[in-house]
C-alpha cells in the first residue's frame, strides 16, 4: 500500500482498524452464538463446535511449589513492543 502518511499515523490508523473490525467480529459472533441467526449464509456456512483445552497456570504452580524449584525450567523472552498514542 503507497500512501503519504507518516509510518506511525499509518500505524495508528490500521490499529483503530483491526479495534473496529474486532469489535464487529465480536458482535457477529455473539449473534451467531446466541441463535439469534441462521449458520447458512448466501455465500458462506458457519459450524460451531466445542473445544477445550488445558493450560498451565504458573501463578498456581509457583504457590504450590515454589519459584525456586520452577526457576530451572523457566526462560526468559525479550520482545520489542511499538506503542502509538495521538500528540
């Protein structure tokens, strides 16, 4: 995409996007969930399944076990984080 805009404008602006287009996302999902429509569209059809998952709860691990007996099986991430706020 060619555009004028300063590189962090257009950041912002595509991240007030992806806000919107979640928030909608939601709202439609919500919709589909509630049976408050059809799962056949005219172009699509929607399934909805259940799934579950087990996931490790570290905060629950380190009070029953203790940070020091978990620390050699921990490691650490560094990650670089672009915040944008309006001036």
């Amino acid at each position: 995409m060619n555009t004028n805009r300063h590189p962090v404008d257009e950041l912002a602006d595509i991240r007030a996007t992806i806000r919107h287009l979640q928030e909608r996302e939601g709202n439609l999902r919500a919709a589909i969930l509630a049976g408050a429509c059809s799962l056949t569209g005219d172009q699509h059809l929607a399934t909805v399944t259940t799934q579950s998952t087990q996931r490790f709860d570290k905060a629950a691990a380190i009070r029953a076990l203790g940070m020091e007996r978990l620390r050699p099986f921990m490691s650490e991430a560094e990650f670089k984080i672009v915040k944008v706020r309006a001036r």
